[in-house]
C-alpha cells in the first residue's frame, strides 16, 4: 500500500471517530475501497464511491448517504464506515 492510501486510511479513520463510528474493522476491504476511491480520483478528478455508478457530488467519499445509512444498517453502502460496536 502506498503513502497516498496510508494517509487517505488515516484521514477516514479520523473522521469517523470525530463523527462516532468505525472504518470497517476488515482492513482488506478498507484498503480495497481506499484503492477505488483513488482510482476514481485518478480517472474523474473525484473520489467517488467505487459502489456507487452515477458518480454525482453527492457520491464523494465520505458520501451525503453514509451517516444515514450507518444509523439504519449498521454500515454504509460499500462497508467503509460501520457502527461503533
């Protein structure tokens, strides 16, 4: 993992522990969806959800959904961020 992704992980992680949740506790899907959304910053100038497809401005990691979604589901759509257990 490049130093890019390290400090995009800590950045998250950070972020999520000022707002009350978790990076998901699998660090192999954090870093795969760390690595997609750097791909989509890569080719659209935007780190977009790497499981969402419209790729609006509402998509951008951390996206307007995830808050929601953590407090209905537990986690958010591409399981970046979940419940504090």
């Amino acid at each position: 993992m490049n130093e890019k992704a390290r400090k995009l992980i800590e950045e998250y992680s950070e972020y999520a522990q000022k707002f009350g949740f978790s990076l998901n506790p699998d660090k192999g899907v954090v870093e795969q969806l760390v690595k997609g959304l750097l791909y989509n910053e890569k080719k659209y100038g935007k780190k977009y959800c790497p499981c969402r497809r419209t790729h609006t401005d509402e998509e951008v990691c951390p996206c307007a959904y995830h808050k929601m979604e953590i407090e209905k589901q537990g986690h958010c759509h591409c399981f970046l961020f979940v419940r504090k257990e």
